[in-house]
C-alpha cells in the first residue's frame, strides 16, 4: 500500500492505538486495522483520543482545541475562517498551513469589536449569527431576554445566538399624520356636530414612545377627543363657526404636556370638517342664502343711487351749458338715424334743427 505525503494512518490491533505510519510504501497489515487521515482535515477517529493523545508522538504532531460549553470556536486558516468548532475536543494535524482559534461566548450577544465584521455572513457561521437592519429614518431598540438594552442607529447590526434571545424594535422617526374622524360632539346649545380632526406628529424619543408607554398612538388619539370636546362643548354653534380656527392653537396648547411624556412632537393640526345634521344643515343654508340676497340687493340700490346722480349731474351741466345740450341731441339723432335708410331734406333751414324736427315728428307718430 501507498500513503501520501499530504496523509497520516493511524494503526490499530485489535482496538488499541500502535502508531502513525509515515508517507510512503508499506507492506499490507493484514491483521491490523488503517486510518486514513488527510493532514489538512479536523481529525475525526474511531479510536480513543484520550488514549490518541497519551502518545508522545501524536501530540507532537497534533494540536488540540478544547471548547467549553456555552461556548464555540472560530477556525480560521492563514487567517481565512474555515469552520465553527462547536463544545468539544478538536484534533488538528500539524502542517503548513497556520492555524488560530477564537473563543465565542455564546452566553453574551454582542459581538466584540475585535472581530472582522465580513465574516460574519459566511455561510459556517449563519446557525450561530442574528442580523438586524435600521433604515435610515428609524432608530432601534435593542432587547436582549426582553429586556431594554440600548437604542441602535441607522445601520447593520449581528449578534450571537446563545442562551439569551435578541429583539430589536424599529422606531419610524418620520412624520406620520393621525386622523380623528367621526367625532359626535354636543354644543354649548346641544347642537350635535360631527367632527374630523388632523394631526401630523413625529417620534422624538423611541425610549418614551415605545418602551415607557403601552400603545402610545392610541393615548395620543384620545387626548385628541378629550381636547377637542373640551373645546367644542364650551361653545355656542355659531360662536364655534366663528372661531373654527381658534380650534387647532386650543388643541396643540392642551397637548403640550403629553408630547414629552408620549415622546412625541405635534407638529400641525386641523379641523377638516364639520359634518351638520340634517335641520341644522337646511336652516343654515337658508340663513346664507338670506345674507346673499340682502347683500345684493344692498348693492342693487347703491348702483341704483349712483346711476341716478349721475344723471342728476349731467342734466346740470346742460342746463348750464347749452353747448352741451346741442352734443347730446347729436348723439340722440346720431343713434337714431342708424335705423333710417334715407332722409330727405329741403329749405335753408339748419340742418340739425331740420333732422330733429324730422326725427321728432317720426317718434310722436308712432
């Protein structure tokens, strides 16, 4: 038989360990039982290592790694990972090749600093590694065994799985728009209004928003509603009408002690609708169209006194002016003759005087 330079064969009678035969040719052991071993390979053997390892030559060809419970070790080869060793004995031969070993312990999910963050990927070390991705426009909250740790920023994170488990809750730092729709509230004078009401907010502390309080979006609703039928219930109907505007500077000031509680920062709200029932609907469309008419009508008369000044004034100047009087009868017979195909006049008479007797005579006719 043939063993190769890059192989060991451990030796064995009858189950017991006798030695390592070297590279090379050797006549067939027939009552002996051969091992083969690529030197480049964990050592992985039928036999006892602990009776392996008390022969002087095999430790002197070997190394041996030992990892703990709770624990496992990074193998890497001229400094590339090769395998995760788990809890255990590991029997490596000795050869060209340069051998380290990094202790992990699992017992603790963060992953020091010391450890080149691309190896983490690799397909060895996936049953062993948890990832978490924070966008750019949240922040993470960290939890190891559901218990609050830190606040993670924008980027990629790993961890180790172990005893302890790992969760990191994503807070959304962008502004997101809060709707209170459908609100029945009563008046001062029990008009019953329905209301929609906008708010748009941002999370400024993730801690408050997420950990220090129990669904905060849904208290934050409700300090909406009590705001808003604070204010609305403190009103007549057409005083609310009036200070509908007033209605979002009201609310934005009673929410002013919840922002820091909450975690949050309001930044606009508004009134959207108000949605009256049906009687009150009518009688104010009434009312408007009331107001409309009067004030058409208000105008109606102003242009009305003004057209009659107007004309008051111009009959003064023509009675103060005569010159005045002729241009106008001018423009009178000038209109008039548009409709006239032919005028036919005779004497030595004036000519205008001629055309407004003619013109005159015409009108009194018909």
């Amino acid at each position: 038989m043939y063993i190769r330079f890059d192989q060991k064969v451990l030796l064995f009678k009858h189950g017991k360990f006798i030695k390592i035969l070297k590279p090379g040719f050797f006549l067939n052991w027939k009552s002996y039982t051969l091992e083969y071993h690529s030197v480049f390979e964990e050592l992985h053997t039928a036999g006892d290592p602990a009776e392996l390892l008390a022969d002087e030559t095999f430790r002197n060809q070997t190394e041996t790694v030992t990892v703990s419970a709770g624990h496992i070790a990074l193998y890497f080869e001229d400094e590339l990972l090769k395998d995760v060793l788990t809890p255990g004995q590991h029997i490596f031969w000795n050869n060209s090749r340069a051998k380290t070993f990094q202790q992990i312990d699992l017992n603790n999910p963060e992953i020091s600093t010391d450890i080149d963050r691309n190896i983490l990927t690799a397909d060895v070390l996936k049953p062993y590694v948890i990832s978490y991705g924070v966008e750019p426009y949240e922040k993470g909250l960290l939890y190891f065994d559901k218990q609050f740790i830190k606040i993670l920023e924008p980027g990629n994170y790993f961890f180790w799985k172990g005893t302890q488990s790992v969760n990191v809750i994503k807070a959304d730092m962008r502004a997101r728009q809060l709707e209170i729709s459908g609100q029945e509230i009563l008046t001062k004078d029990k008009v019953l209004l329905r209301l929609n009401f906008m708010c748009r907010y941002k999370i400024t502390d993730p801690v408050a928003a997420l950990v220090s309080n129990a669904d905060y979006e849904n208290q934050l609703y409700v300090c909406f509603q009590l705001a808003l039928r604070e204010y609305v219930g403190t009103l007549l109907f057409d005083e609310l009408l009036q200070k509908k505007q007033e209605i979002n500077t009201f609310v934005m000031e009673t929410l002013k002690p919840y922002q820091t509680q909450f975690g949050i920062e309001v930044l606009s709200c508004g009134l959207k609708d108000i949605i009256l029932p049906g009687e009150i609907r009518d009688i104010v469309n009434q009312v408007l169209i009331a107001e409309k008419k009067a004030q058409a009508n208000i105008i109606t008369r102003r242009e009305e006194t003004a057209s009659t000044r107007s004309l008051l004034n111009t009959a003064k100047l023509m009675e103060e002016n005569p010159l005045l009087l002729k241009l106008k009868e001018l423009e009178y017979v000038d209109k008039m003759s548009e409709k006239i195909s032919q005028i036919s006049i005779t004497g030595g008479g004036q000519i205008l005087d001629q055309l407004k007797e003619l013109l005159t005579g015409n009108l009194s006719q018909k």
